[in-house]
C-alpha cells in the first residue's frame, strides 16, 4: 500500500476537492493518503469518506506554521483526532490571524496603488485559510500580473512589498498540538530550512519523525535525511505536497512512500492516541 502524505486540498492552497483528489490518487494506484492543509482540519471528514468509499487508506493530516532558530518551518501533524475540541479551536485562531493576515497584504498592494479588494481574495480563496497563493491568483485574475510566479516575485516573496509576516507558534508548541490531539508530529521538508544542526532539540521537544521523501529533495538530500532519522530513532515518512492544478502538472504521486514506513507511522499514531485515551482516563474523575 505506497502513499502520499503530504497533500493540499481546497480547504487551503490546493485546488483539488477531497474527493477529485481521492479518484486521481486511486488512479494513480496509491493506496493510503493524507491531507495536510494549512491550519485546517475541515477537509479531513469529506477525504475520509471519498477514501474510504474508493477503498484508500486515510491518515488525517495538517500542515502548521512554526518557529524554530529564528527561521519559519513547517511541522506536518498525523493521526490526530480530528475533532478534539481544543486542536479544532487553536485551527480557528490560526485561520483567523490568516484572514487578517490577507487584509494587510491588500493595504499593503493599496500603497503600490494596485487595486485589489480583500473581498476579492477571499471570495477566490473560498476557504477559513487563506494564504499567499490566493493573493497571487487573485493578481493574475486581475490583470495585474501574468502568472503566480511573477506575484511571487514581485509582490509576495520574503521581504517583497506585499509580504507580511505570519505570527508563528514556537516548534515545541506545534509539538505539543498535535501531540494532545493524539497525533504524530513530523517536520516537513527539511531540505527547505538550515535546522539540521539542531534536529536533536526538535527530538528533545518531541517530534516524531522527518519527511525524508519530498518532491524538493533530491536523491542525495533523501538518503542523507532518511540515515539522519535512523540515528535519531525518528520515523520516515514522505510525500508530494501536491497542491492541485495551482502550479502546472500535479504533483500527486510523485512520491511513492514505502508500504512498511506507512505502517511504522501507522503504529506510533495508534500507540499515541492509547496514550491520550489513558491520560484523558486519569483526568476525568
Ligand atoms: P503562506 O502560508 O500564506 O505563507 O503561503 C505559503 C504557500 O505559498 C506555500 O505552502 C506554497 O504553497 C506557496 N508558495 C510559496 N512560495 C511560492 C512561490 N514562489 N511560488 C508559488 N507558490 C509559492
Ligand atoms: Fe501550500
Ligand atoms: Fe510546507
Ligand atoms: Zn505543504
């Protein structure tokens, strides 16, 4: 059963609905999927039944924004329940600083004298988390550049004219989320960052495991994470991070994780959530 763990539905950047994505990922022959929206969880529901209804295996998933060494890094939750009230709460609270978050891009572009309306983005982005993909296509809607690269480029990019800064939780509190929510904690991408030198504090505050396989890394940098997570006893897990139609071809099944590293995750999402159900047992009186 290979999957792909790192998908983006409409319920955040990516394009696909839960169930075109589950059709196009059974086509392509996978067999267990996560999604893994930014702060969203809402997608989870609709994905687990087009899965299930397609006989796919199904991990819910999430992507957070976090802070560690002073650099923005993403931590990717598993396995976590995804309607315990607190998790689903803190979701609405990042959506929120999301959506204001958009508003001041807007002003931003007021300044650069380009007319574009909050309510523009938000009706394109038609979702509680909106990011900087939908400005970009919103820009590219109207008129005002060719493409979401050159929005990027010009406007939305690290300390482009238009870039805001999202406020970002610590690492270790991403940790701790996804972990009360009975979930597995994973960073993502790590060959997008400089953090190698510091895995072992991410491992100290808990995480989980390393996404050694990613559309980003090539051969080398995959072998050098997926041996870095055997010496720090992490586990492996890997995926696309599709977006949909967003930026040319999909990326769905570009990576085909290893049916033996999907049942490792598999094992320690259910040995955490025994955790959570026992803990949850000693606090009720
Ligand atoms: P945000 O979470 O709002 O900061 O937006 C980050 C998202 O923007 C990433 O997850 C990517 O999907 C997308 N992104 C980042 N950089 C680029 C780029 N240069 N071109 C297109 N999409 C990008
Ligand atoms: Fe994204
Ligand atoms: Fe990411
Ligand atoms: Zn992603």
């Amino acid at each position: 059963m290979v999957a792909d763990l790192h998908l983006h539905t409409r319920y955040s950047d990516g394009t696909y609905e839960p169930e075109e994505l589950a059709a196009a990922a059974h086509r392509l022959g996978l067999g267990c999927l996560a999604i893994t929206d930014h702060d969203t969880v809402e997608g989870c529901l609709p994905m687990s039944r087009a899965c299930a209804a397609l006989g796919l295996a199904f991990i819910p998933g999430v992507e957070l924004t976090a802070e560690f060494k002073g650099q923005e890094i993403h931590i990717l939750g598993y396995g976590f329940d995804p309607e315990d009230r607190d998790f689903v709460d803190q979701m609405a609270r990042f959506q929120a600083v999301r959506q204001q978050r958009i508003r001041e891009m807007v002003a931003r572009l007021k300044e650069l004298h380009i007319p574009l309306e909050a309510d523009q983005v938000f009706r394109l982005a038609n979702c509680r988390s909106p990011g900087r993909p939908h400005v970009a296509r919103a820009l590219v809607e109207a008129g005002v550049c060719r493409d979401v690269d050159e929005a990027f480029e010009r406007f939305l990019k690290k300390h482009r004219p238009a870039w805001v800064p999202k406020s970002r939780i610590g690492a270790d509190e991403a940790i701790t989320l996804v972990h009360r929510a009975g979930g597995v904690a994973v960073l993502a991408h790590p060959g997008l960052y400089h953090v190698d030198a510091w895995l072992p504090e991410l491992v100290r505050a808990g995480l989980d495991g390393i996404e050694c396989y990613h559309t980003k890394h090539g051969p080398s940098l995959t072998d050098y994470y997926v041996t870095m997570a055997h010496r720090l006893g992490l586990l492996v897990t890997g995926g696309s991070d599709c977006h949909g139609h967003s930026k040319g071809q999909p990326l769905l099944g570009s990576i085909r994780l290893a049916p033996e590293l999907v049942d490792r995750l598999r094992q320690h999402i259910a040995y955490r959530q025994a955790a959570r159900a026992a803990l949850h047992h000693s606090a009720s009186p």
